[in-house]
C-alpha cells in the first residue's frame, strides 16, 4: 500500500521517541522509503544509528553537516516527501511550525514541503491543555496540518491525564489513509455497517452469529482511503476502531435501523456489509431465565427485525447507490439475485459459506458481485483487496448510470 512512497518521519525530543522506532519498522514494512529527520533534543532520547539500522537510510539532524554530498539538502528531502509526519511532536515544535519558525533541519525541511503533514503531539497534560498550545493546534489546522488525537492514560511524568502519542498501528492507518490510495472518491458520503448484531433473550443471554465485521471495517478502510467521507455503523466486534471516519456503535437490529435510516438520505453510496439478525426473542426476559427442573424444552417464540435493505430500496434517494451483502451455502446466484430485485439494490456482493477461505473471521474473501444485468466473479483474496475491488466496481457502475443518464438528456 506504501511501495514507491517517501514518509518523512520526523522525531522530536519526548520520550514517546521510542515508539517512532517501531512505526519506522512498521513504515518499512509496508514498503515505504523512510527518512528519518531528528531534532538535536530528540537525540538524548533515542540514537540516530536505530533509524538508520530500521531505514537503512541516513539519519538527519544537522542543517551543516559537511559530510552530505553537494545539495540543499532540506529542499532533496522535502522535494521527495509524500507525507511528512511529525511523532512525537513536543509543544515546542508545534510552536515552531505554526509560525513558521526554521532553525533546525527538522523545521526547515519541514517548512519547505508542499506534501501533506500529519503531527501526533505528544506532552503533559497541562501543556497540552495550555491556551497557548491550543491556539497553535488551531493555527496548524489551518494551515492544512492533520493533528492526530493524542491518547488518555498514565504519562511519564507520573500524571494521569491525556497527551500520550498513540500506539505506532494507529499513526500507521493515518499515513496510509493520508498517501495509501489515489483519492478518487473525494466528495462522496458512504455509510457501511458492519459486524453482528445482538438480540437479547434476558439480561444473560442474547441471539447472535458468528460475524466478526472484518469485512465491512476493510470496506470503511478503503472508502476512506481513497478520500470518501464515511460512516461506519458497527455491530459488537472485537475490532479496533478505524480512524479518520465516524463510528456509530450499536448492539441490536432496531439499533442498527435506526442508525441507518436517520442518516441515510445524506448518503451517496450505502453498503450494508453487516450480519443483521432476521429474527428477535418475542419477549425480553427482564430476569435471568432459569433452568427448568422438569427436565422439559424451553420453547423460545421470536419475531422478525426491521429489514434495513428493503426500508432502504424503499426510500432511497436521487442517484443513491445501495449494495447488499448475501452469505449462502448453496445456490449463490439464484438466493443473491431474488435478494437484488426484492430489496430494489444496485448491488449484491455475494460469497458462500461453504467455499475454502470466505466464511466468517478469516483473513481473505471470494466474493461474486451481483447486479441487474451483470455477474462478475472475483478471486478469492484478502479483505482488504476484496474492498477495494468491490469499491472499484462500485464506481464504474455509477459512473456508468451517469452517463447513461446524461445521454438520455439529449
């Protein structure tokens, strides 16, 4: 997802240094090119041969190191960046970049990029939280920064309190969400849910299945990724959440409906990836139901759920694209297309349970994509790969209804 793209990771005096040691790693893992600016402070945290060993690229600190071949050598790197990166970033740096202030190769070099630039701050609380610092926050911002959220937790001064940078896997899924993918879904509003949902027998026990909501997270993932502005209503997972997107979380059906339905017509694109229950317990037990000592059966009565797919078909908006998943285990086409026609959906994105690597909690999907007068069959490959396929598809169909639409004009 990074092969070909320069990060340029610059690292400031805190002591969270030792967490850009493994996002370097990280970074290099996903074949980025990484080259690692320090500031002087920086340096009595964490040495510059760790960066170079994890890079294989040499380290930058000083603006007149003589040893550097013939060059401006913060206009090279600034010049080759596709993202900058600053993490951690102390409230004294912040400073510096908001005002444009360069008296190190850090700000200089950073001061010269025309890429986009993300900053993770990371400090005490009650610098954090200082007015001064606060406006500068602001003033990056409008600059065009990315300021990424610092975490809550206990910091190395001993305090309690929020201003830790975040682990290295989140400010990764920023980089690739800022550089990973050509942003040719800017501008578009696509909802996707996600997971199982959860219908409760008493205050114990609950109906659910085996859903674990990879797919619909990589399918969030990717919309983001490629510049969408996207909702993500999740069901009960053990998932982390993603970034640069809104979580809605919900437990139940009537949960999911609701978040669904009250911002649907605001959508450009929906994809309905989650595994909703068909039916609910007729009655919630408001006790723990015991078991019987009669030996006897519990009969369990059950009512359906609102249909979400078929509300949706019904009220959808003007150009809106609607997308529906279908999980079989036998008869994939025929089930997937009466679902298609019943629900009134642009799309199905069909797999069966039965076929080697497509069922629930694995790492890789095969799915069949399913639409009025079309059937393409996708290779079975990751989750990540098959969200982006069906992404891909997703847009040359609507760019299709347009200009069919636009022909029927003249």
């Amino acid at each position: 997802m990074l092969k070909k793209k320069t990060v340029l990771l610059a690292v400031t005096g805190s002591i969270a240094c030792y967490k850009s040691a493994s996002l370097a790693s990280a970074l290099v893992k996903q074949g980025a090119n990484v080259q690692v600016l320090m500031s002087r402070n920086a340096t009595e945290f964490i040495g510059p041969h760790t960066f170079e060993s994890l890079t294989g690229n040499r380290v930058n600190v000083d603006t007149f190191d003589r040893n550097y071949q013939f060059q401006v050598e913060h206009i090279a790197l600034a010049d080759q960046a596709d993202v900058v990166l600053v993490a951690p970033a102390t409230a004294n740096v912040l400073a510096k970049l908001a005002h444009g202030l360069a008296d190190d190769m850090l700000t200089t070099t950073i001061l010269a990029c025309r890429c986009p630039k993300l900053a993770a701050p990371a400090m005490n609380t009650r610098m954090y939280e200082n007015p001064v610092t606060q406006d500068n926050l602001d003033l990056l911002r409008r600059y065009g920064w990315e300021l990424i959220e610092p975490a809550s937790g206990q910091l190395a001064c001993g305090e309690v309190g929020k201003g830790k940078m975040p682990e290295p896997e989140e400010l990764l899924e920023y980089v690739k969400h800022a550089i990973g993918h050509e942003k040719d879904m800017a501008g578009l509003r696509v909802l996707v849910t996600a997971g199982p949902t959860q219908e409760a027998l008493d205050p114990v026990r609950c109906l659910t299945n085996h859903s674990t909501g990879r797919m619909g997270y990589a399918i969030a993932r990717a919309a983001a990724a490629r510049g969408a502005a996207v909702t993500l209503v999740s069901g009960p997972t053990n998932l982390k959440k993603p970034v640069c997107m809104e979580t809605v979380d919900v437990v139940s059906a009537q949960d999911m409906f609701e978040a669904v339905t009250m911002r649907a017509a605001e959508q450009d694109i929906i994809i309905k990836a989650a595994a909703v229950a068909d039916y609910r317990p007729a009655v919630q037990a408001e006790d723990k139901i015991k078991k019987r000592n009669t030996g006897a059966d519990l009969s369990l009565p059950l009512a359906r759920t609102r249909d979400i797919l078929a509300w949706l078909g019904e009220h959808r908006a003007p150009g809106q694209f609607l997308c529906g998943f279908s999980m079989e285990t036998r008869d994939l086409v025929e089930h997937s297309r009466q679902k298609l026609e019943r629900k009134r959906l642009d799309l199905i994105a069909a797999n069966n349970l039965r076929d080697p690597g497509s069922g629930f909690g694995t790492s890789t999907n095969q799915l069949t994509l399913i639409g009025p007068d079309q059937l393409v069959e996708l290779p079975l490959m990751s989750k990540e790969e098959a969200a982006h396929a069906l992404l891909t598809h997703i847009l040359a169909r609507r760019e299709s209804a347009f200009d069919l639409a636009t022909r029927s004009t003249y």
